[in-house]
C-alpha cells in the first residue's frame, strides 16, 4: 500500500510538473481573448493622389482604372532600423508579420486590411514596439508567386530591398516590351517606417478591444472632447483616456494614423504614351517603328531596377541598381507600328499641342491655358475609341535623359525624326510618372511636342476610410 500510495503521488507530481511546462509554453494572456485581439489595422492607399517627389510639371495626369487597380497585396512588417545605424543593418532579419491577399476585388481607392500579430510581439519591451513596414500591390506581375506563402513569410529585410524588376526575366514587367496592363495589374510599392520613426506599437498593450478600435477610427479627424457621449461611450479606462490624450489626439482633433499605419503605395514603373495626329485630306503616312537610345546609340533604359523605393532615398529620387542600359525598339520594317489608316486625322493638328488646344476637342476657339489634366482629359477625348491612333508603353524608371527617334512615313517617303524629352533631373522617367509625346503630320514632316506630367489615379476616386 506504501508503495502504491508512492506511485501515487509521483505520478501526480509528474502531471502537475507536466502542466506547468505545458503552461509555460502558452501564449500569456492577451488584453482581450477574441480571436482578432492582435490584429492591427492597416489602411492602403492606391496612388490617385500621392504626388511624386520629383514633380515634372505644374499639374497632375490622372490614371485610367486599369493602371490603377489593386488585385492582390502583401505586407511585411520588420523591426524598426533608425536613420543611425549602420547601412544594411537588419537586413538579414526576417519578417515579424506576413501578409498575403490574393485576392482584394480590384480595389480601387482605399482599403483597409487586418495584419495578425504573433502574441510574441506584445512581449517585447515599449523601446522595441516600433517597425517597419514593406508593402506590395500586384506582385503577381512583378514575379512573385503568392500561392509560396510559407516561403514569402521567410524573406528577409534585405531579399525585399534587393528584389529587382530585371530584363533578365521574362515574365511581368521583367520583359521590356509590356504595352498593355498585365490581367494581375501593375506593380506597386511602398517602404513605410512612420517618417523615420517607425511605426509605434505600444497602442497594444493598452487592451483597446475591437469595438473601441472601429469607434475611435469613425472619430478620426472629427474634435476631442473628453466630456462628449462619443468619448464616453468609448468606456476608456484611466491608463486608456492618458493613453489617447497623449497619443491619439493631434492639435485637438482625434488621429486614426497613431493607432494604424496609413501607407500609400505607388506605381514601380511609368508610362510612355505616343499620340499621332495627320492633317485632313493627307495620305501615304505611317509610323514603322520606335526607338529609345541616346545620341550614342547607348541604351537608355536599366536592365534592371529596384521594385521597393530605398529606405534612405537620394536626393535625385532614383537609385540605379545596375549601370547597365538597354536599347528599346518598338515595331519594324516588317511589322510597323501603325498604318496610315491608324492615324487619326483632324482639320488642324496644330490645335491638338497643349499650348493651344481649347477644353473642346471639337472646337476651333481661340487657345486657354490647360492645367496638366484638362490637356489630358482634352486627349483623350479627341482620342475617343479611335485608340489605334496612339501607342502605349510601360517601362522600368530610369535616370536617363530620355530620348529616341521615330521612323515614319510621309507620302510613300521613309524618314526619322529625333527627340528628346527633357534635359531637367526632375523629369526622367522616375517611377510613377507619365510621359505623352504628341507627335503631328504637318507639311509632309513629324513634328513634336513632349509634356512630362506626375500620375496619379483616377478622377473619381477619393481617399476615404472604410467604415
């Protein structure tokens, strides 16, 4: 009976002991048991009206839908590296958080996502809740295959920073001829890390529950007054009011941003628009082919470029990844790039360039000043669905002066003409930015004008948070 009363015991100890392993090896307890409680909010903004750095000109050239529609999205978010560390620092640090949406129903505008947190996280002292966050709209069309999602989850700081869009590849934007929106959309990026300071996660540890979370979001912007039925109903503990009035509240007006990071993505690559216009009555015209090369007859587009901005961007706004340079040519002898039934005719090709075109297309008053989308809006609705007339093509950024020639035909004769888009650092083909060169036929030559413009998105889409 000694014996077995022995047994006993030990086996008792034995389960205790093992329960309290097992005890230590789970998550501690969280502010708030439902199963979203570390989740944190992230609100996504396409690019219709983020204005690149680098401006080309007085006004903004909105996108079609098609150029601006989000397909699929991930987010990695990595512990925050200062402005003084030492470069590369944390490049070999995997991610804290993944994110992979295959799907987000060709969201346009504003999104808002749910990103889950490790409860891990929590763990760490005040000092270290700050990160950073990479984010990707379409990267299906810059080669990634969301279907890895394990292997996606394990890229490092410094994989991300150093993935390229190359014309060693050959699929996606890899390929330098894309003139046509890839079904999965075009690649977008963005690197956010709060201005500098990397985004603040102590919010966290307050145990804010969910419906205190929606109800703060639906009072961003709006005035803090602490003795409103808004404020009251939020039922704030005193660690959560200090909390809120300390951070969430900015020059008397509630802040959503202190409490979920807004990132606007933009486009990694920019557009090249070719639009031709002929005089009435005019034939034998044609345009054979397209070229973009130096006045070295040296390439003038990168083999490759970086996909994400830098974390520290240059002053030139770009950041070559290689110093190598690819030559474009676009259609030939054999297969020209428009007949001269392609080209659309009109009564005066003069009135087509900006500097004297009117908000009527079809009208011949005398020339107004246009702001950069009213000559666009002007295109293209002289343009209409008559889209053979003009040719489009999507590009990797460079910091080149961008320039070619275009071989055509004018009354059976064959001839080149040059151009050359600016000599001015601001208005390369730096990523997001569109380039429209209006070309004319005019007394039996081609004739240019050339109008850089930032881009941005769509006319009627607003910023706005998902309530």
């Amino acid at each position: 009976m000694m014996r077995r009363g022995l047994h006993s015991a030990t086996s008792l100890l034995a389960f205790i002991l093992l329960m309290m392993a097992g005890a230590a090896c789970v998550e501690p307890f969280r502010p708030e048991s439902e199963q979203n409680a570390l989740d944190l909010p992230i609100v996504v903004y396409l690019p219709e009206s983020e204005t690149p750095s680098t401006k080309a000109s007085a006004g903004d050239v909105r996108a079609r839908d098609v150029e601006l529609t989000l397909h699929d999205l991930q987010v990695w978010m990595y512990t925050h590296q200062t402005a003084a560390a030492e470069a590369g620092a944390g490049d070999g640090e995997g991610a804290v958080a993944y994110l992979g949406l295959m799907d987000v129903e060709d969201a346009t505008g504003a999104i808002e996502v749910n990103m889950p947190l490790p409860g891990y996280v929590l763990d760490r002292a005040s000092e270290n809740l700050r990160f950073d966050f990479y984010v990707l709209g379409n990267g299906r069309s810059a080669g990634f295959d969301l279907t890895q999602t394990e292997t996606l989850r394990k890229l490092t700081r410094g994989e991300l920073k150093q993935r390229l869009l190359s014309g060693v590849d050959t699929s996606g934007f890899g390929s330098m001829m894309v003139d046509t929106v890839p079904s999965k959309g075009l690649p977008m990026t963005c690197f956010f890390n709060n201005g500098g300071e990397g985004f603040d996660l102590s919010f966290m540890k307050m145990g804010f529950s969910s419906n205190q979370m929606r109800s703060m979001k639906n009072l961003h912007a709006l005035d803090y007054d602490p003795t409103s039925e808004a404020v009251q109903n939020l039922q704030l503990s005193k660690a959560q009011k200090a909390y809120v009035e300390s951070h969430c509240i900015s020059n008397g007006k509630w802040n959503w941003a202190t409490l979920s990071p807004q990132v606007t993505i933009v486009r990694s690559i920019s557009r090249l628009r070719f639009v031709f216009a002929k005089s009435l009555g005019m034939e034998g015209t044609g345009i054979t082919s397209i070229e973009l090369v130096d006045e070295n007859e040296e390439g003038v587009i990168p083999v490759s470029t970086f996909l994400f901005p830098r974390e520290v961007m240059p002053e030139s706004g770009f950041y070559p990844s290689t110093d190598e340079y690819e030559k474009l040519t676009w259609g030939s002898d054999e297969a020209p790039l428009l007949s001269d039934a392609d080209i659309l005719a009109d009564e005066n090709p003069l009135r087509l360039r900006s500097s004297s075109s009117t908000v009527d297309p079809l009208s011949n008053k005398a020339p107004v000043n246009m702001s950069a989308q009213e000559y666009e809006n002007f295109l293209r609705a002289w343009v209409g669905v008559n889209t053979s007339t003009q040719k489009v093509l999507y590009v990797r950024e460079s910091d080149k002066l961008i320039q070619g020639r275009i071989h055509y035909q004018v009354e059976g004769k064959q001839d080149v003409a040059a151009f050359c888009m600016d000599s001015d650092p601001a208005t390369n083909l730096h990523r997001n930015h569109a380039w429209t060169i209006y070309a004319y036929f005019s007394l039996s030559r081609l004739l240019f004008e050339i109008i850089p413009d930032p881009w941005t998105g769509s006319s009627d889409a607003g910023h706005h948070l998902k309530k």
